[in-house]
C-alpha cells in the first residue's frame, strides 16, 4: 500500500495485519500491481487519474489491468478497439497503459494462469 495502514483503518487488528502483508510482499518481491488494480484512480499509474481519457475506457468496460489481456496476452491497440468499441484516437492512452503493465507484470506480455502479478 501506498500509504500507512493507519490511514485505511483505525482498528490495531487491521493496522498490524496490513503491516505484515506490506512486509511479506516486499520480502516476497511482490510490490507489482495485480491484474485487478483499476486503471483510472490507480495511485501507481498517474495517467488513470489525471487523463480523463480514461474514463471513456472505464465507461467501454476496461476497468482492470486485467481487462487489457485477452486469451492470456496483452491485447493489441486494434483488439482492444474492436473488443471494447473504443474509438481510434487512443493510440496514446495505449502506449501510456502498456508501458506501465510492462514494468508491473513480470510475464508480459502474457498473462500466466496464477492470475496476476502480486
């Protein structure tokens, strides 16, 4: 998590546990974003919160890092229009998300069966 535990929860149970699993994570190296991190208002992706491009994929049905992954691979700019209905003018937007799975999921640009990457 981005910020403190404490900033979540005021509960001692909650605070220590989120602290744990932020400690497990990084000894694990398992700070990456999962596939089901959101796109737009994702604190680890800048563009998701201040292009409001974004919000017409939300909107489309692209949600999750997830979504942009179709049959196990990541989805060409074209697959992703043709998929979703997104319009031809997001050829920017694209290279921006792409670009940032890429230093997140270790496999990519595939997506193996365990279902994310952290």
């Amino acid at each position: 998590l981005p910020l403190p535990p404490a900033r979540y929860s005021t509960s001692p149970v909650v605070v220590a546990s989120l602290n744990i699993w932020g400690q497990w994570r990084r000894h694990r190296g398992k700070v990456k974003a999962s596939v089901w991190a959101p796109i737009r208002g994702n604190h680890r992706f800048a563009p998701g919160r201040i292009d409001c491009g974004f919000l017409s994929w939300h909107r489309a049905g692209i949600r999750r890092i997830g979504d942009l992954f179709l049959d196990g691979k990541f989805a060409t700019l074209e697959e992703l229009e043709g998929k979703w209905g997104l319009p031809s003018r997001n050829a920017f937007r694209y290279m921006q998300i792409r670009a940032f799975v890429k230093r997140q999921v270790a496999e990519f640009p595939l997506l193996l069966p365990r279902g994310g990457a952290g």
